[in-house]
C-alpha cells in the first residue's frame, strides 16, 4: 500500500454531492453552519487535505494500540479540531459521522484505503471518545 493515500471527497464536484446528501438525509437544520469548501484557496485546500491524511495515517499507525489508547484518542482529538474546517463537530454530529463512515460507499473505501479495518476502528475510537466528552461534561 501507498504511504500517501490521496483523500477522496474534497473535489469541488464530490463536495457538492456530500452537501446534496447531507440535505437529503438529515435535512435542512443539520446543513447549517456548514463552511463553504470553496471559500478556502488552492493552498488551504491543500493544507487541510494534508492534515486529514496525517491524522488517518497515525490512527493506523497505532491501530495496534487498541482505539482506547492514548495514542489513538489523541489523533481522534485532532480529527475532532480538524472537522471545523467544514463545520462545528457536536458530539451528536461525531457519532452520526460513525454510521456515514461505515454506511456509505466514499468514505469506506477511502478509510479502506488507509487500511481495511480502519471504518470499523473509526466508529469503535470516535465512541468511545464522544462517550469519555459526555462523562467529562
């Protein structure tokens, strides 16, 4: 496997799908306080590809770990700062995005593509730190 997994779903047209999904499936309310993937520049776009892939790489490389250890809840903690540049990530939203990982059909192969249990890791780590956010609030 590649060291550097290209990231899907942050082309222009993908990004208008995803948003036409979100409408879809969650409804209008849930759209709101979406940011516009197209008000970053080139170079924006690019930083946050780069970051998000950064964060996927070290989940796998401490997949090993277990999705309870410190290691991996740090970069789920980073994961969670990274989604605000698409929007303000509640707890709520965290744990919709543990089905989407899993349910639909972009994000398990790009997750897959990273490594094959990795959709499945994801849902079991973002759980567990959404339920330690709830414990500790």
């Amino acid at each position: 496997m590649s060291n550097k997994i290209k990231m899907t779903g942050y082309d222009e047209a993908k990004q208008e799908q995803y948003e036409r999904e979100i409408r879809q499936r969650y409804g209008e309310e849930a759209f709101k306080g979406m940011k516009d993937w197209n008000s970053y520049t080139p170079e924006e776009k690019t930083r946050i590809k780069a970051e998000s892939e950064a964060i996927y790489q070290a989940i796998v490389a401490n997949m090993a770990k277990g999705f309870d250890s410190p290691e991996v809840q740090s970069q789920i903690s980073a994961w969670h700062n990274h989604l605000r540049y698409f929007y303000e990530p509640s707890i709520e939203r965290l744990l919709g995005l543990t089905d989407l990982y899993n349910e639909h059909p972009d994000f398990i192969a790009t997750f897959k593509g990273f490594h094959p249990d990795l959709p499945e890791f994801l849902r079991k780590a973002i759980q567990f730190y959404c339920k330690d956010k709830m414990d500790h609030t």
